[in-house]
C-alpha cells in the first residue's frame, strides 16, 4: 500500500515538474574560451549568472565553452537550437557565418551574436563600445609614460581590435604627440604562455606599459614582474597585478542579456542592433588605482567618462587622418558607427600595417 | 640592436622553450621504447592543474613539485597498463588521454582559476632541461639500459627472446614520459605564467609530438629543434614589435609545417626512415607470439 502511495506521489511529482518546466525558456551560450579566463568568457558568463539571478525560474541556461571558430561552432550552434533551445547567445566575432547558417535552419530559435554586424529576422547583434574605455586607457597611457614608448597586445586583425587600437592611440597623442605603440599580434585571443611572451617582448624593447587585447591576464602578471605598468581586458584584473594594474576596461553583459531573456519570455524579442558604452553600462572602468595614478589623472578620467556619456566628448573627433594621410573624419565631425564598424585602418601616426 | 635587447630576448626564448623540452625530451624516451604515447597535452594540463592547486593549499613549492610528478606517474601508469598489459590501440589511448586529461584538469582546477600565486625561478627548470637533454643522449647511447630501450623499441620480437622483459621497460619508459609531461605542465603553471587557466597549455603538448619526429629521435636535435621552433616564435614577435609586417598566422603552423617537411624527407629513402623511426613504434607486444 505504501509503495502504491508513493508511486502515485512519485508520479504526480513528475507531472508537476513538468507543468513547471513547460513554459520554461531555455537559453544557450557559446563561449570561445573557459568560463574561468579572467577575461572575456569570464565577464559572458556572470552576465549569463545575473540574467539567471535576475529571470529566476523562467529560464533556465546551459553554455559551451571552448568552441573554436570554424566548423566545430556550427555544430555546437546546431547542437543548442536542436535541443529546445529558445535563445542562443553566440558570444564571439568569429561565429558570425556559423551563427547565420544554423540561424536560417531554425528560424523558430533566436539567436544574439555578439560583435558582429550581419543581422537576419531571428538573429540580432550587440556589442559594447569597449573603444570609449581605451580613450580612457590611452589618455592615461600618454601622461603615465616615461619613454614614450607602448606595449600593445592583440589577438586578431578585426574591426573590434583596430578600432581599439585607433581610440587609444588618438586618446594617447593628443595628451602626448611624441608617444610611439609597439602592437604585436597574437592571432589567438588565449594563450597565458604567448601572452607572456609578447607582454616580455615590447618591455625588452623599451614598452612601459603594458596594454592587451586577448584574454588572460598573462600580459598584466609580466608586467608586474617586469615593473611596469598595465591595464587589464574585460573584467577587474588588479587581484593578479596590485602594482601595475592601473585600471581595466569591464565589459558588463548581465542587464542586456537580463533583457532579451525577458523579451522572449514575453514574446516581444525582435531582431536589432544594440552598441552600448558607458551611458547605458555596458562599459565600465574598474577604480583606478590611487597607488600609481596621480589624482589629478584620475579626475581627468573620470571627467573623460562623464563627458563620453552625456556626448560632449567622441573617441573618434575630427579631424581623423589615416595612414596615407587622407581625412577620413573631418573635423567638427565624428566617426559615424558605420565606419565604426567596419574600421579596418590605422590612424596617422601609428606605425606598421593592418595584416590582412 | 644592443647587448641588453639580444640578452632580453635570448632570455625570452629560454623561458618559453623550456616546457618543449620537457615534453619532447620524455616522449622522446617513450618513442625510443616502441610506444606513441599522444597524451601529452592532457598529462600537462593535469601536472599544471596538480601543481598548482597544491601550491594554493600548502604554499610549498616541494610538495607542490611531487604531487604534481605524482599525477604523471598515476596517468602515464594507467596509459601503459591499458596499452601494454590490455594491449589497446596506443593512438586512440593516447587521445583519450588527452582528452580526459583536458577535461579532468578543468574540474580539479575549477575553484582555484584566478587564485594570484608567486611564480616560481624559471631557471632552476632551464638549467634541469639541458641537463635531461644531456642525460637522456647519454643514456641511451652509451648505457646498457638504454641500449635495452633501443632494442626493446627497434624489434621486441628479438628483445624479448633475448631475455629482455619488454612489458617492463616500457612501463618505466612510460612513466619517464609521463613524468616529463607533468614537469612541462608544472613549469608552465608555476614559472612560466604562474596561474591556472583551463587549457592554459594551449597545444604545447602537440607541438612537442612534432618536435620528436622533426627530431627524428635524437636527442641533441630535439633540443636544436626546440630552441628553432622557440626562437622563431619569439623573433617574429620582435619584428612584429619593430614594425616589419609579417604574417602570424604562418609562423602559428611553422612547427607543424616543420615536421611535415621532415617527414616527407626522412619517408622518402626506405634506409633514413629505418635508421630514425624505431622500428616498432606503434606496435603492441604479446609476450606468447
């Protein structure tokens, strides 16, 4: 009798569970590295943490870490829409055409891929403007050099990345005309070791501060060893270099992927385009560190925030050269998010090429 | 260029070809046996994992040393048990390997990412990886347990009846690879970028796979190889940062490209590829044959 009685109860448990799941959203995530990067990966999944925190028990999430960008991420897409996936987060540039194929077989599913601009009716993009927190990096690198001479670390030539570069590089030689970037290019965006090795390389070669674009925190942890200077990439790195870390660019997802979790919990998810900076707190600066900035610097910087959001200051103000010494921006003017986005040149002033 | 920048990037190059040497110098020995171990990426990821997490708990640098060689002797112990005792396919086993490797290191690791530790002196471990490389050329030349690695690895058949316990020296070939492995993974967490991150060895171990054959098994041109490959990765870095424009992608695969070449040129005259490959590379051994 008491088995009867429990599977009865056993049975109606299940039910229940189920009725509780049915109108369950369930959210996918497909990650280029580790959650545990420090980095980039790091900062999509807290964001993934604050939309479950924020939605509680109307979603639920799974991710995938480590897809590489080529056929594997097509596979690992295809394998999240087939298996009830209402909304799937693509979190890297290079998924782009793999987002947009498994995208035109599930036009049910929808899909947000980050950084990229091809858009389709079930996929939308988002990015951050992550170039408005290297004006404020290349501000502060320009008056914090001492031989005029920066380190920059960077992983693949995409607009993203030459957009970064450009911003800083504007940012630094207006503050300072004589300073000269070293870039070298890692195409990987995680390799703790090559990180290492470049961040060692451009110090070897005369760099006082560091500067990355990839993924781990190997380029601020040399430098500290090194004592030199440092900013960090994607979340608060001060913890692995307390005396060279002089701020970081924060890339904060949690509030926009809360949202779009919402929109297609309510049914009101629509494709778009999204690029948000400091205005909406998508980018933030970690604090800056009191033991290596002067205070007047720091005031400059966060004047230099509050002037980025409220408008009355653009990473990219005319007059805008590029290398072959043609106006690209006129002056009165800034660049367009057109140009923004498809910016694949350096500015005057910087040496070297884009590799293509 | 002045003498402070050649010494910065001779100093460069040293830290960063030093886990090659390791792991190609002990797969080097496993090879020489007759056994292809490709575990080597998964038994690094599981000595830096090892090591490290073992620094955070105790701070002790020795113990931290032998927990993570540890791990190589357990991992490499159960590789050789399953391809020599139980006599399964050594190529499937070695991927398995590496890839329950990735994945058992990412779950050991998964609390301690991101703990900030202190490094280690990369070059105590500089220092050791030369003279292994010494050791390992004259053990197998000039002794007779290496002349018994030799013969084990060229023909087990004749090893065997001349005595030989073949399934033994593999075993300890094994480990040594094993164990080597674990040293290049304990390196690369503790000196090289003190820090764990899963998948932190970002292919070394398969870099080091090719080191071996573009070595063609010898253990001086294992380490020539090593410092080429090394060296390269680091000079185009320089120029990278002097402003020559160079394409990266090209010198990401020249490790490979390298080995390619060296095999299609040692594959090419029946007699150079007999006198490199030890013979039976790949082959399992039934004692009752």
């Amino acid at each position: 009798m008491l088995r009867k009685i429990l599977t009865i109860l056993s049975f109606l448990a299940v039910i229940s569970v189920s009725a509780v799941h049915a109108d369950q959203k369930k959210i996918g995530f497909i990650y280029i590295g580790p959650p545990g990067d420090h980095g980039w990966t790091y900062m999509h999944d807290q964001g993934r943490i604050y939309m479950e925190n924020a939605l509680g028990d109307s979603i639920s999430t799974t991710y995938i870490e480590n897809v590489p960008e080529n056929a594997d991420a097509v596979r690992a897409i295809r394998k999240l829409a087939a298996s009830g996936h209402d909304l799937i987060f693509t979190t890297s540039f290079n998924y782009m055409d793999q987002t947009l194929e498994v995208a035109k077989e599930f036009p049910d599913v929808k899909f947000e891929h980050a950084t990229g601009f091809k858009r389709m009716d079930n996929v939308s993009t988002y990015s951050a403007r992550f170039y408005e927190g290297r004006t404020i990096i290349g501000h502060i690198a320009g008056k914090m050099t001492k031989t005029n001479t920066i380190g920059y670390i960077v992983s693949f030539p995409i607009p993203e990345v030459i957009r970064g570069i450009n911003a800083f590089y504007l940012a630094a030689a207006k503050v300072n005309p004589d300073v000269k970037i070293k870039i070298i290019w890692n195409y990987s965006w995680y390799d703790p070791g090559k990180e290492a090795d470049a961040a060692n390389t451009l110090i070897n070669q005369g760099a006082d501060i560091i500067v990355q674009h990839t993924d781990s925190y190997a380029p601020c942890q040399a430098a500290e060893k090194a004592g030199v200077l440092a900013f960090g990439q994607a979340s608060n790195q001060e913890a692995f270099c307390p005396n060279s870390h002089m701020t970081s660019i924060e890339d904060i997802w949690g509030p926009y992927y809360a949202a779009k979790a919402q929109a297609v919990v309510d049914g009101t998810w629509s494709s778009e385009d999204t690029w948000h900076g400091f205005k909406d707190g998508m980018v933030e600066m970690s604090p800056y560190n009191t033991k290596l900035l002067p205070l007047d610097l720091i005031l400059e910087a966060k004047n230099m925030e509050t002037a980025i959001e409220n408008g009355t200051l653009h990473s990219f103000e005319g007059p805008i050269y590029n290398q072959a010494g043609e106006l690209v921006v006129k002056e009165g003017e800034v660049a367009d998010d057109g140009m923004l986005a498809s910016m694949m040149f350096y500015v005057q002033g910087i040496d070297g090429e884009v590799p293509q | 260029m002045s003498i402070e920048l050649i010494i910065g990037i001779l100093n460069i190059v040293l830290i960063s070809t030093t886990p090659l040497v390791f792991a190609g110098i002990g797969e080097l020995v496993t090879e020489k046996s007759g056994v292809l171990n490709l575990g080597l990426e998964g038994l690094m990821l599981v000595g830096a994992v090892t090591g490290f997490i073992t620094l955070v708990i105790t701070g002790n640098y020795f113990y931290s040393l032998f927990l993570s060689i540890i791990s190589g002797v357990i991992l490499s112990g159960i590789f050789a048990f399953l391809v020599l005792n139980l006599m399964t396919n050594q190529i499937a086993t070695g991927l398995a390997l590496t890839i329950f490797g990735i994945g058992l290191s990412a779950m050991l690791g998964k609390k301690f990412g991101g703990t900030p530790i202190d490094g280690l002196n990369p070059y105590y471990f500089i220092v050791i990886s030369f003279l292994l490389v010494f050791f390992v050329a004259y053990f197998l030349s000039k002794t007779k347990t290496g002349l018994i690695v030799r013969a084990v690895g060229e023909n087990h058949n004749s090893a065997y009846a001349l005595g030989y316990n073949v399934i033994k020296t593999r075993y300890l070939t094994i480990i040594f690879g094993g164990v080597m492995s674990s040293l290049a993974g304990y390196y690369i967490s503790i000196c090289y970028a003190p820090m764990w991150q899963e998948g932190m060895t970002a292919g070394r171990g398969w870099i080091a796979l090719a080191l071996v054959v573009f070595a063609t098994w010898k253990p001086w041109r294992l380490l020539v190889g090593a410092y080429i490959f090394g060296g390269v990765a680091i000079m185009q870095m320089n120029l990278q940062a002097i402003g020559v424009k160079l394409p990266g992608q090209f010198f990401n695969m020249m490790p490979y490209l390298a080995t390619i070449i060296v095999l299609v040129f040692i594959s090419s005259n029946k007699l150079r590829l007999k006198l490199s490959a030890p013979s039976s590379l790949n082959i399992p051994f039934a004692k009752n044959q």
